[in-house]
C-alpha cells in the first residue's frame, strides 16, 4: 500500500488546526527511555542511596501528599 504524503500531511494539519481551535497547544516533552540498557539497573541504584537516608521517609510523605492530592483532583472531576 503506497502512503500519500501529501494527504497524510494535509490530515495531520486539520487534526491540529482542530485541537488548536479547541484551546489546545502543542508540547514536546523528553522522557527516560525505559528501554534503554542500563535504565532498570539506574533505578536501583538511586533507590538503593536513598533507601535509609535521613530524607527518606520527608521524601516519601511528599510523593504520597502529591498522588492523594492528584487521585482527589481526579475523583472531583
């Protein structure tokens, strides 16, 4: 199956034409790629240094406060 480009990018342009007219803006953002080699042996070694240090557990009570502030957000939505 042979791809027009042309309609493709002409479809692409009135999918974001329609976004934009309903108040939305596009954004590009860059995440870790959790694919990547090494990535899953990273994440442990970060947990690992922050696994019993004094910020441990300000840190965790932080990351709760944010997810039940965000899942009540979302339930009164």
């Amino acid at each position: 199956m042979e791809i027009d480009h042309q309609q493709a990018r002409a479809r692409v342009r009135r999918y974001r034409q329609r976004l934009r007219a309903a108040g939305l803006r596009p954004v590009q953002i860059w995440v870790p790629d959790t694919r990547a080699p090494g990535f899953a042996e990273e994440c442990r070694r970060q947990s690992l240094r922050i696994a019993g240090s004094p910020a441990e557990q300000e840190d965790l009570r932080f990351l709760e406060a944010l997810v039940a502030e965000a899942a009540a957000d979302w339930e009164n939505e």
